[in-house]
C-alpha cells in the first residue's frame, strides 16, 4: 500500500510539471474510491503488467503503468506516461483488435481482444 501510495505521489509530480496549468483540475476529477485503491493495490502486489488511462483527458494518455509492464517492455515509466497507447503498436497490430477497443473507449463499454504491441527493441 505505501509503495502505491509513493507511486502516486510521482505521477503528480509528473502531472504538475509537465501541464501545470491543468494539474489542480486533473487532481480534483481523479480522486479514488476506495475500491479503485484496492483493485489497483492487488494488481500491483500481484506483479501484474498493467497500464491505466484516463479518455477523459485529450487522447486517452497513459497516467500509470505497473512495474512489471516496464520490466516486460523495456520502457522506463517516463517514456510510458503521458503518452496515448498507440506508440506500442506497430506493423503487425490487428487494426481490427485496436478498431474495437478504440469503439469500446467512445461508447464507454468493456471489451476485451488479444492485441499485439511491441517492446522498445521493437
């Protein structure tokens, strides 16, 4: 629970600095419910390899990634936030995989597919 709390205490920090303008609104629209803490306090302590993203904010950047998604894909977390998860995809991505999460993320639904993404060796 303190290595998640740690952990969330930088993402702000990465917030603030870089959209400064928007980081006390950003903050104030992301408060937690306690069952969001939990859910996300078993995915980490069970190593799982995770990123969160927020569509609310301008193209659906990524606001946390787990420790283990970094170890499997060989991007430091400064690489990862902030960033849409479009650059993990590449020439072989089903664009039929990204066409239904990207319709599941309008309509604001659940969907699940396999989708191939790349690491940073490519």
């Amino acid at each position: 629970a303190e290595e998640l709390r740690q952990e969330n205490e930088r993402l702000k920090q990465i917030v603030r600095q870089k959209i400064p303008e928007r980081a006390q609104s950003i903050f104030k629209e992301c408060n937690l419910h306690q069952s969001d803490f939990q859910l996300l306090e078993n995915l980490t302590a069970n190593k799982q390899s995770f990123v969160l993203t927020d569509p609310r904010l301008p193209d659906n950047p990524i606001v946390y990634a787990s420790e283990r998604f970094c170890e499997l894909t060989q991007y430091e977390r400064d690489q990862v936030v902030g960033r849409n998860c479009r650059f993990l995809q590449g020439p072989d991505t089903s664009h039929k995989a990204v066409e239904l999460v990207r319709n599941a993320i309008r309509k604001g639904v659940d969907a699940t597919t396999v989708m191939l993404n790349y690491k940073a060796d490519g």
